[in-house]
C-alpha cells in the first residue's frame, strides 16, 4: 500500500515512479541515501569485529587482559606506568593500567566483548517482553489489556538505576556478572518497547487486511504471527537499535558505581571506575574507553536514527518526491544556460526572456 501511493504522489508531481521492490531492498536503497547512517554502520561493524576477535588481537599482541607486569610500574610514584605515553611499546601497543601493569589494549578489546554482549542481551530481552506484552495487551480481552497495561505503567515508573543496584546487591556474587548485568536491565527497561507495541499493534488491528484474516476464521495466534508482526518489523527494529547504546551506558554506569561487572573481568564501565583517580598522572587510561564508548553510543544512536527514516516509507517518499523536483529544476536551469530561451508551459517564450525581450526593444 505503501507503494502505491509513492507512485500516486509521484505522479501528480510528473516524477515518475520507482518500480516496486522487495523490503530488504527498498531498505536498503533507502539507508544508502544516507552517508551518515553508512559511517556510522561501519564503525559499528568494526566494533563488533573487534570484539569478536579480542582473543586473536590480544594474542597478535603477545598478551592477555589478566597479566601483571609490576615491573612496568614505577612504585616510587605511586604506581604510575614508566615510559612516555603510558608505558606505550611494541609489546604493549596502548600501555599499561596504573598500579597493575595489565596490558591497556588487552583489556580495552576484551571489555568491548563485555559491554557490547550485555548491551545486545538486555536488548533483545526488553525486545522479547515488550513485544509479547504489547500484542497480548492489545488482542486480549479488555481486563487483559487493562492489567497488562497497568503493570506496564509500573515497569516504565520503576527507576531503572535504583532497581537494578538492588537486585545486582543481593544476587551472590558466582552467578556470571555479566549474564546477570543483562538480565535485571532486560527485565526491568521493557516497559517503553510495550507500549510501542500495543499502540501499533492496536493501529494495525483496524485495518482491512486484518479484519479479513480474522473473519477468514484464524486465530489471534495465526493473526498476530502472519499479519501483525510484520507490520510490527519497522518501529520495533528502530527502537531497538536506540535502546542498545542506552544499554552500554546504563551497563557502564553500573559498573561505575561498583555493582556491574566485577574484576578482573575487564568492561568499559569497570575501567572507567578505576580510572577515576588516574585522569591526571595517567590520562589514557581514563580518555581511551571514555572515548571507545563515545563512539559506540554515537555510531549506533546514528545508526538507530537512520534506520527509522529508512524503514518509514513516508520519510522515503518525502526524499524521493523532493529528489525528483530537484532534479527537474537543475535540469531546466541547465537548459535555460545552454538555449538561452526557455519555452514555458503552453510551447511559447516564458516570461522572463518575454520581459527581456521588452527591455531591448
């Protein structure tokens, strides 16, 4: 539908129309548009590269992110890395942690493991929630939908920071930190994608399509799995690709705070909390992942925000539309240049070379 009336507005502008074309092309086509959403999904490509093959860099490099190496520290100072630059060499390409001596670089690409997987996790457990919630919300009963509604009201009233130091405090401390990190912000931050869900969810249940499907004797189950959820695919995809950099942060905030991914276990957030005190004798070793997660969030909140114009066909149209009146301006100022008459709508001179006409005579 979708289509058609691209090709309805595109031709009452006198632009002709685009072909139709599959989903993932038109996405496609229509995220290429945009140079910075391509930058910025690069960044994150290399990213995850990066952290994927932590253990193959470290080991290129000669080293791990658990090491001690005391002799790098000079103790006399009070545990400040020797050498220029933090301890920079060839067998430590970024330096060396304050105090330590682990091998910086080691443990910036092992935290990016960290800090990517929980914020990936906890994103698709608040996408797993939110979505069953809101399509239950929306196709079931009306007390269905007022008591799933109001529980989602507590979830989004629940301050996320405060609940999750309560829980991560009392979890014991074998369970995998980072599994648990993921789990408490997935359970707790879902109620915003619910409420997305079941606004859309109620939208798409008044149109014809669905209607038809219901009458055709199908299941709610049937419905919501072959006519819903595909309709579901464009704002669920777009909110989830902004909740992940606020992932990272509420993950390293966590950690900042003492309650997130515990050493030696290096994350961003947990290298940050050490760095406090070292900004000033050892400055790379708080700007190096204060600035590794600056890019992350910024990649992938322009990243977010390029995917939800890509995946909004009106947004498209607007381009498409706008793209093609452009085109037929250029197109006439580069014939009025070469012709140095232009021929107005009904075939005859247009009024400006009529006007300059005039003046000569």
């Amino acid at each position: 539908m979708s289509e058609a009336l691209v090709a309805a507005e595109a031709a009452g502008t006198g632009v002709e129309p685009v072909p139709a074309a599959s989903g993932a092309r038109q996405f496609w086509r229509r995220l290429r548009t945009q140079r910075a959403a391509l930058v910025a999904a690069a960044v994150v490509a290399l990213l995850l590269l990066v952290a994927l093959a932590a253990p193959l860099l470290t080991a290129l490099e000669g080293q791990d992110p658990t090491s001690y190496h005391p002799a790098l520290i000079d103790s006399a100072r009070g545990g400040v890395p020797t050498g220029s630059l933090g301890g920079v060499s060839a067998d430590h390409w970024l330096g060396v942690e304050p105090q330590t001596g682990r091998d910086l670089f080691a443990r910036l690409v092992h935290g990016a493991r960290v800090s990517l997987g929980v914020a990936f996790a906890a994103t698709a457990v608040q996408v797993a929630i939110g979505v069953t919630i809101g399509v239950a919300s929306a196709l079931g009963s009306r007390w269905v939908d007022q008591l799933l509604s109001r529980l989602t009201d507590i979830i989004v009233a629940m301050p996320l920071m405060i609940m999750s130091l309560a829980l991560l405090a009392i979890v014991p401390s074998s369970f995998p930190r980072p599994v648990l990190v993921a789990l408490v912000i997935g359970l707790i931050a879902w109620g915003n994608i619910a409420k997305i869900v079941r606004a859309q969810t109620l939208t798409l249940k008044g149109l014809d399509y669905v209607s038809a499907a219901r009458l055709s004797g199908w299941g709610t189950l049937r419905v919501a799995r072959r006519e819903l959820l595909p309709g579901l695919a464009a704002p669920v995809i777009t909110y989830a690709a902004l909740l992940v950099p606020m992932n990272i942060t509420v993950e390293a905030a966590l950690s900042f705070l003492g309650v997130g991914v515990k050493p030696p276990t290096p994350s961003w957030g947990q290298m940050l909390t050490a760095a406090d005190v070292w900004y000033q004798a050892a400055p790379q070793y708080l700007l190096l992942p204060a600035g590794a997660l600056f890019v992350t969030v910024l990649a992938l909140t322009v990243l977010g925000d390029g995917v939800r114009t890509a995946l909004d066909p009106r947004a498209a149209s607007r381009l498409r539309v706008g793209t093609g009146r452009r085109r037929e301006k250029k197109a006439t100022a580069t014939g009025e240049r070469a012709g140095g008459t232009s021929v107005g709508q009904d075939g005859g001179p247009s009024a400006a070379d009529t006007t300059t006409g005039g003046t000569a005579s």
